[in-house]
C-alpha cells in the first residue's frame, strides 16, 4: 500500500470552464483543510470554498470542493475534489500549492493501481475503465462498461472459486487420509475439471469478438484495376481518402480509414486491384492486398458493372465477403452472374451505398454483438486462459493424485492472474469449512 498523497488533474487539459484535481491519499482531507483555511465540508456534499496557498497566503480560485474519506471512494483512500476554473493560470498556482504541501503528481494510472490495491477494483474492472476512457463508438462503450461492472471478472472468479474447491478436495485427499473423509474425491473432481476445461475451449472460441471491438473491426475492399474500389471508399467515408482516377494501378498501397458503422468501429482498407502487376512496385502492393484478405474481418469484393466478373475477385468469394457490383448507374449495365447475391451500387452517385452500409452493419452485428458470457477483450486474458485449459488438460491424464492437484493448482492461478486475485488463504479456507479436519 501507498503512504504518499497524491494529486493529478481528472479532467482534460486546456482552456476549459471547469478544471478537475484529484488528490488521494492519507493527508487528502488536511490538504483540503489547508487549502480552504477551515474544516472540512461534510463528505460527498460540494461547498463554494475560497482556495488559498498555504505558503503565500494568495487566493488562487473560488471553487467547489468535496470530499470522499476511505474507505468509500474510488481509490480506498481518502480523495479529495477541486473543481476549479479552467484557465491555466488557475491550474498553475493549484499545482504550485499542492506540491508545495508535499504532495507529488500521480503517475500514470496511480489512481486505478491504488483503487486495485484496496480491493476497489479487480484489473479486468481497471482495464475497462481505460478501455471506456479510449471508447469512440457505442458497441466499444457498451463492451467497456459491462466490463466495468464486473462481469469478466465475475466468470472468471467463479470459475476459480469451483477450481478452488476441486483443488481443496484433492489436497484433503492426499494429506489428511486418516481423517474421517468421504470416498472419492478425486472421482468426484474428475467432472468438474472436465465441465471447466469444456466452459474454456467455448469461452476461447469467439473469434476474438471482445477484442475485435476494442481494436476495430477490420474490413477489405478487394477487386480489379478501375473495378471503383477507390471511389467507394471514398462514398463510404464521406469524405476524399483515396486518389480516384481512370488510370488502372492507381492504388498501389493499403489506404486506411477509421469508422464508426452502427456503433461498431471498423478500419476500412482500399487495395491494390487484382490482375496481373506491370512492376515491382504494382506487384507489392498486390501482395499487401492479398495479405489483407487473407486477415480480415470482411471483405468487400467490387465488380465492374460493365465488365465480365473478375476471376482473381470471385475467388476470394467466402463466408465474409459481400459482393458489390459498381457502376450501376450506366446504361445497359447487367449484374453479373456470380452465382451469390451481389448489391447494385453507383460510388459515383451514391446510389445503393446505403444498402451496402446497412449490409455491413448487419453483418458485423451478427458476429461480433454481445451474446451471453461477456466476452474477452485481452490477449493477456486470452493467454492466460489458455494456459489454464492446457493446466486442466493437463491434470486429467496426471498418473498419480499428487501431480494432479499441481496441474489444478497451476489452473488456479492462472485464473487468479488475469483478475489480481491470487491468494493461497481460499484454499485453506475451503478446506477447513468443507472437512471440518481437526474439530
């Protein structure tokens, strides 16, 4: 545990209208006395305060103060609140009397580490809320906060409290055998390992939907030379990303741009058309385009509405592609027969892209919305997960009694790890509540 008192600004820097400081620590509340020259408010109610250096004796800001004593604040600790105004002035001469009281600036992440020291929050619930601080669109938002809820950490707390258990069987069966115990007990395991390591490979096989929504969704347009591939990137964003022209091999690089489809974030790529490279640096840029495909989410397969279909095109035709077929505003134009269904859209004019948009959101919901179990949003999780199943895995071909309760041991604590909540204790409590031993 921390001893030291610290301080950092909570809201955004810069010109503002209200400016937030947030000072945590054993001597927060004297601070505050300090500060305002009286005795402190009563927690969690805001009081109009004349805020004054301790060391000069100048009034730096009239501001609402409030404060929070442990151990019901974020932190555990006591916390105080300055809401001062915005300007940087003000923000100066703050700054200059806290450290001048022996405070010190928070590093990096202080306030959540500290709240995680004090039991406020488990490390899935303080990577969440870094993950709602970074969230720009509504599905990552809504991922963020359920997270912060608890409710990762809630499964994987249940699934080690059951592990806890079955490990506490085990050891009872090896070290207490005169003790006046039921039979069977490592039979009696055996199930619930099996049903864990089962509820594991299910939870792991998501395709990475927790982690694609906090990173983006990743989706390729793919076609030929001139297929418009450019343009309808740029229809999609609403804005000129890429460079649109009638010279085949414009595009010779992957040209990204960030959105926000039906709440969902998705990084749209543009690639090098399909066809036979005239150069070196045209056949790089159809590699990368390749790569891409192999590696997305989606992909946007786009025909030219005046041409035959483009074999190099239909054959990336797979469960996440959507056909597009461009250029449906000209004359005499005839979809081609590609035999799957394929979206008639104009990048030109607009038309059909709000089909195509609707399509994509469609098919993005399908695959990545929230269902059931709340889902992993890290690869720390993932790994460690992982090694937990191969730990359980482990233990269901372990020879003898004793190697088993280490692999159950080593599965323990690789629940315990992605949580923080590793302790040797839950074990021995278990044991003594479930066997009585030594009554």
């Amino acid at each position: 545990m921390r001893a030291d008192t610290i301080f950092a600004l909570a809201s955004a820097p810069g010109r503002a209208g209200v400016q937030v400081i947030r000072i945590s620590g054993p001597d927060a509340g004297a601070v505050l006395s300090r500060l305002m020259g009286r005795s402190l408010p009563p927690p969690r109610h805001a009081a109009l305060a004349g805020l004054r250096d301790p060391v000069t004796g100048e009034l730096f800001d009239k501001a609402l103060v409030l404060s929070f004593p442990a151990p019901g604040s974020f932190t555990g600790e006591d916390v105080v609140e300055l809401h001062l105004h915005g300007g940087r002035a003000v923000l100066s001469a703050a700054t200059q009397a806290l450290t001048g009281l022996g405070l010190r600036v928070a590093e990096p992440g202080e306030f959540s580490r500290r709240a995680f020291e004090h039991g406020k929050l488990d490390l899935t619930e303080a990577e969440a809320i870094a993950d709602l601080v970074d969230a720009e669109t509504a599905a990552q938002r809504r991922q963020a906060l359920r997270q912060m809820e608890g409710a990762l950490g809630q499964l994987y707390d249940g699934w080690r409290h059951r592990l806890t258990r079955a490990l506490a069987h085990l050891e009872a069966d090896i070290d207490f055998p005169d003790e006046d115990l039921p039979g069977g007990l490592s039979d009696a395991v055996r199930p619930v390992v099996v049903g864990l390591a089962a509820e594991l490979s299910a939870h792991l096989a998501d395709q990475g939907r927790g982690e694609r929504l906090r990173d983006g969704i990743s989706i390729t347009i793919l076609g030929a030379p001139n297929a418009g591939k450019s343009s309808l990137l740029n229809a999609i964003a609403r804005r000129d990303v890429a460079i649109v022209s009638n010279q085949a091999g414009t595009t010779r690089d992957v040209i990204e741009v960030q959105l926000d489809l039906g709440g969902y974030p998705v990084l749209l790529a543009d690639t090098a058309g399909l066809r036979d490279a005239a150069d070196q640096v045209e056949t790089e840029g159809i590699r990368r385009a390749l790569d891409r495909a192999a590696n997305a989410d989606l992909k946007l397969l786009v025909f030219d509405g005046g041409e035959l279909p483009d074999p190099a095109t239909l054959a990336l035709a797979d469960d996440d592609a959507i056909l597009v077929m461009n250029k449906a505003d000209l004359a005499g134009v005839v979809a081609p027969l590609v035999g799957r269904p394929i979206l008639p859209i104009s990048a030109r004019t607009g038309d059909g892209v709000p089909a195509l948009l609707s399509a994509l959101e469609q098919a993005i919901a399908a695959r990545y919305a929230p269902s059931g179990a709340p889902a992993l949003t890290r690869a720390r999780h993932r790994s460690a997960l992982e090694e937990c199943r191969e730990n359980l895995h482990r233990a269901l071909q372990a020879p003898l009694p004793e190697l088993a309760a280490e692999d159950v041991r080593l599965a323990v604590r690789a629940l315990g790890r992605i949580t923080g909540r590793v302790d040797v204790e839950d074990l021995l409590d278990v044991i003594f509540r479930d066997f009585c031993i030594g009554k």
